[in-house]
C-alpha cells in the first residue's frame, strides 16, 4: 500500500498507510499532508498561499480534488474518504467518537471498530462513556456459590429440583429485559442519528453540484451563442447542435450524480438494516429529495419538483429480517435469565440448607 507523511502544528512528522484507520486518526488530530516545502500550513491560509491540493477517493468511487489541509478536507477523511482508491473503494466507514474529544474513522464491522466500542467510543460528539465496571451480580453469585459448597463440605445435601414457575421465569425475563436493552435502544439510537447525518451530507453535495453546474450551464450557453454570433453562424443548424450537445452533457452529469447519492444511501441503510432491524424501537428510514433539474438544448434549466424517494428497502427482504445487534441483544437476555433463574435456585437450596442447621 502507499505510503503518505503527515505533520502538524508543531513539526512532528509521522509516515502512514494512506486510506488506513491510523491515518484518519492522525487527521483528526490536526495532522496534515506534508508539502513540497516539509512544513506545516495553517489550514486558514493553505488553499491561498499554496495552491497545494490532493485528490482524495471515496467509498462509493467518488473523486474529489480539495485544498490540503483544509476543513472539507479534514470532513470527507472523517467519512471514510482516503488517498488511495483501492484502500477505500468497497468498504463502509464510520467515524467513532472517543474521550477528550479524539476521533477515529473505521471499517463498519471490523475488529478495531467492535474493540473501540467496547471501550465506550460511540457514534456521536460527546457519546463517549466510560466502560461500565465489574458485574455486581457476578460477585454476590460466586459469594452465594461459595456458600453452598461449603456447605456441602459439611455433610448438608442440596435438593436440587428447585421449582420455578412460569410466572418466575417471565419475571426473570422481565428483569433481565429491564438490564439489557437501555444498552442496545442507546446503540440503536446512535446508529440512527449518525445514518440520517450520512445521507444528509450527501444531499447536500448533491444539491451543491446542481446549483454549481446550473451555473457552468447557462455561462455555457451563452457562449455558445455568442461564438457562433461572431462566426456567422447565429441562427444556424451548427449553433442548434452545440446548444443540444451542452445540454445533453450537463444532464448526463446530473443523473450520474444523483444515481451515486441513490447508491450510497442504498450501502448505508442496507449496513442499518443489517445491523438492527428486529430490535425495539427501529423502524425503516425513509430519505426523499427534490425532483432532479431538467436541461433542455433551448437553454433552459428547470428545477425539480415534488419529492422523490432516493431508496427504498424491499419489504419482503427486510421486514422478518434480524439484524446482529437484535440476534445479539436476544443472546445476552437470554443469558442473563438463565443467570438470575441459577442464583434464585442457590438462594433456595441455601435457604433450605440453613433449614437443615437449625
């Protein structure tokens, strides 16, 4: 893979993998592409007394020349965007949020996302919590535990059918639902805002493009028809076929534009879907945006109108599916059930134990 050195503030030089994990982390930091010149350019004065610019690749092939070191620079390398087209093309990338403030983009489902989220990084600027500590109940079941075989050291039997009713068990159930799923609704609620910020940004690149490209257009147009003034040529069939090919270029542009906005919100709520559907609390998202400008070869560019679904998840695919967060939140309850019926059937045989001391 290829290699990039970057530095900061303070002149501190350091050489990474470019499009890795280690990389955004370093951007994030302050961290920029070093220069021709091999120092550090404030961010507020890059664009202006360098001209310096990278082209960096985003996840969905998407292609974009910024000023390095600049905030829209730093923005779409916390999306995932990187240097190398083949270190980030083909993969889903979030970015993590972690103590002090620190940042991290990373792989979606990869071993240093799930090990940073165990930490207590989250999805969002300030959800960062400290991990949680040692289990209390653990502790009070190896005490009880360690009780009863001392007990049985003694000579004292244990009986061991312990009855638990129906109406215990859904008890424990409840309970243990009651433990479990603050922490997955929290998750999904992470995960909720941080996709509806995804697509949000693209929509606004999307509309950014067109009111540049409106622009391009009818500057386009209009020299056209000037040139072709100038030529002779004012009411020709030539100037006719220029006008018709800028306009047939222009909403090629356009639609392509728009199909990427449509594919990548598409990665994004398929990951979604993946990840939570099933649990308590999620519903399928819905993303619309105005309907796409159509470009004529008489000059003109009309807006969209209404509003138009950008996509849609097959119901039939989606609606029975589990996500992993939700086959794992049933896990864990089950779990923690099967925990709290155990130290109900120690607490009862010690209860019958001490029957049997007195």
């Amino acid at each position: 893979m290829a290699k990039a050195t970057l530095i900061n503030a303070q002149g501190k030089k350091v050489v990474v993998t470019t499009g890795s994990p280690e990389a955004q982390k370093y951007f994030s930091q302050g961290y920029q592409l070093m220069g021709a010149s091999g120092k550090y350019v404030s961010p507020k004065t890059s664009a202006k007394s360098t001209g310096k610019q990278a082209t960096l690749y985003g996840p969905s092939g998407q292609k974009k020349a910024v000023p390095v070191g600049s905030a829209e620079a730093s923005a779409l390398q916390s999306y995932g965007w990187g240097l190398n087209p083949k270190d980030v093309q083909g993969k889903k990338w979030a970015t993590l949020y972690g103590p002090n403030g620190e940042m991290q983009a990373v792989e979606i489902g990869s071993k240093g996302a799930s090990t940073l989220q165990t930490k207590g990084w989250g999805l969002t600027k300030g959800s960062y919590k400290e991990p949680a500590g040692p289990d209390p109940y653990a502790e009070i079941l190896k005490s009880m535990r360690d009780m009863l075989e001392e007990l049985k050291k003694r000579g004292q039997t244990v009986n061991p059918a312990i009855e638990i009713t129906p109406e215990k068990a859904a008890e424990f159930m409840q309970q243990a639902e009651g433990e479990i799923n603050p922490y997955y609704s929290g998750q999904l609620k992470l995960a909720k805002e941080d996709l509806l910020a995804s697509v949000g940004y693209t929509k606004d690149e999307v509309t950014r493009f067109e009111q540049d490209i409106a622009k391009k257009f009818k500057q386009g147009f209009q020299q056209v028809g000037e040139q072709k003034a100038e030529e002779g040529f004012a009411l020709s069939g030539r100037r006719m076929k220029e006008e018709g090919q800028l306009a047939e270029m222009t909403q090629e542009q356009i639609d392509a534009n728009r199909r990427i906005l449509e594919n990548r919100t598409g990665e994004l709520s398929r990951a979604f879907a993946r990840q939570y559907a099933g649990l308590p609390g999620y519903e399928q998202q819905a993303f619309n945006i105005g309907g796409a400008p159509k470009v004529s070869g008489t000059g003109a560019f009309e807006l969209g109108t209404g509003e138009n679904p950008i996509y849609t998840l097959s119901p039939e695919i989606y609606n029975q599916l589990i996500g992993s967060q939700e086959f794992e939140r049933r896990g864990a309850t089950s779990t923690r059930q099967s925990e709290l019926e155990a130290a109900f059937r120690e607490s009862e045989a010690l209860k019958q134990q001490r029957a049997l001391t007195i």
